[in-house]
C-alpha cells in the first residue's frame, strides 16, 4: 500500500493551510479578549480585537471549499459580538477621527454622547454563551487530525483554489472601485468589508503557504493595499460619525452643524477612495 506524500511545509495541503489559519487567527482573538477579561478597554484594545474577529470570519468566509466541517452558523454570534464592540469603538476612535475637523471648522458640537459603562459593555459583548461556543468548535476544527472535516486537495489544489478566491475578490473591488463615488454608502461599505477580506486572504496566504507564491510580488501587492484601505476607512469613519452626529441632534441642535459638514465632506472622501482603488487596479495580484 502506498503512503501519501510527504507535504512541504510552504506548500500545504487542504487540511494544513486551513488549520494553520484558524490557529494564528484564534490566537489573535483570545490574546485581546484576555486583555479584554484583564480590564484593558481602551479604544486600541477594542479595535484590534475587531480586527482579529474580522481575520477569523474571513476565514470561515473564504475557505470554506477546504474544510467542509466549518459550519455558517458560526459567523452569527461572532457577527454579533463584531458590531457591539463596534458601537464602543466608534465613542473613542471615530471621534479622535472627526474631532480636528470639527474643531478646524469651529464646530459648536465636536463630539457625540458616548456610551456609558464602556468596559463592561465591551466585556458582555464576548461572554455570551453562543459566542464563546462557537470559538470553542473552531478551537476544535483547528486542531483536529485530517478526515472528513477537510477537503482533500493537495497543495496545487489548495493553492488553485486560494487564487481563484483572491482573484474573485480582487475582481470585485476593482470593478466596484471604477465609479465608487457613485454608490450609495451601503454599497461602499460593502467594498471596504471585501478590500479587508482579500487583505486578510492574502495574508494568510503568503504567511502559511509562502511556496505557492514566491518572489516579491505578494509584498509588493500587500504595500498597494494600503493606501486604499486607508482612504476607505477615513470616508467610512467620516460617514459613521456623521449618522452618529445626525442622531445626537435630537436632543443637542448643536450637533446639526458636525452632521451637516461631515455629509458634505464626503463627496471628497469618495473621490479619494476612488482614485485609491484605481492606483490599486494597477498593481498585479501575486496569484496570477
């Protein structure tokens, strides 16, 4: 009887690259939710652990064609949890964002009423049961031996797979990105939400399957990723501030000055990220 061939370590089969990635993202997630646990809630602790739930869902997202043992019902409570430590994140970061502006603009109103009990509000939000349940079965897919739970595609098999998901996603940032000052905001946030995905993607890619890919073009296409990221998170952070400040005035008119202003500079902030997403259009993805 034959033996299946040995799997180099830069070239993984199925079962390793997936394992792999779920590992390094729940690392991630459970060094912040100690931090978290241990009382740190400050604004930074939060926006990273958004960031490695983000990492994580993009894994179940994108690669589930390599593990049929992931299960969709896993994304709620993590969803969940995503968007609750969202709504404290926005108190602190998007009002250290939009507050120069304001105060450049002289502004009678600079920032909105945050949220009370940051901390322990942060806290619930990764102690309900689903949420904790669901990290501990990815723990589990992670760290299970090769069987049903994973496809069984070798290394050029993994790798065509991954192409064709960075490919799928690149194509679609691109073709939103043409006219991206056109769509609604809905629309644009979804582009944001698929530039992180293949960022992420190819992170995980060129990390824990750097064979497939040699050579430098995946750093270069990494460092073309940036400047994008960096104009669509500037025009999200400015469009999520300005409902926060729409909201506020309510009950402080003085908040219609901010709403009014930052809607108005969002014309800009579109166009820059359109022009961002054409300056990424020119850089080959490394799959290719």
């Amino acid at each position: 009887m034959s033996t299946p061939a040995k799997q180099h370590p830069d070239r993984p089969d199925a079962a390793g690259f997936v394992r792999a990635a779920l590992a390094a993202a729940l690392a991630q997630v459970q060094s912040h939710l100690a931090v978290l646990e241990g009382g740190g809630s400050d604004a930074e602790t939060i926006h990273q652990l958004r960031v490695a739930l983000r990492r994580l869902r993009t894994v179940l997202r994108e690669c589930t064609g390599l593990a049929p043992g992931m299960r969709a019902e896993w994304d709620d409570p993590l969803a969940q949890a995503f968007a609750q430590l969202g709504t404290l994140r926005d108190a602190d970061t998007l009002a250290d964002v939009v507050r120069p502006l304001l105060q450049a603009a002289h502004a009678p109103l600079c920032e909105w009423q945050a949220p009370q009990a940051v901390q322990a509000d942060a806290a619930a939000a990764v102690r309900e049961p689903p949420f904790l349940h669901a990290l501990a079965e990815i723990q589990a897919l992670a760290q299970a031996e090769p069987s049903a739970r994973f496809a069984h595609l070798s290394a050029a098999g993994t790798r065509k797979y991954l192409a064709r998901r960075l490919a799928r996603l690149h194509r679609q940032v691109l073709r939103d990105g043409r006219h991206f000052d056109r769509l609604p905001l809905a629309q644009q946030h979804r582009v944001r939400k698929r530039l992180k995905r293949l960022r992420y993607l190819a992170d995980f890619a060129r990390e824990f399957a750097p064979g497939m890919w040699p050579g430098k073009k995946g750093r270069r296409f990494a460092e073309a990723l940036v400047p994008a990221q960096d104009a669509l998170g500037l025009h999200n952070d400015m469009a999520v501030a300005a409902e926060h400040f729409h909201a506020e005035a309510a009950r402080d008119p003085r908040a219609w000055f901010a709403a009014g202003y930052l809607q108005a500079r969002l014309a800009t902030s579109a166009r820059s990220s359109r022009r961002a997403l054409r300056a990424l259009a020119r850089v080959p993805g490394f799959w290719l």
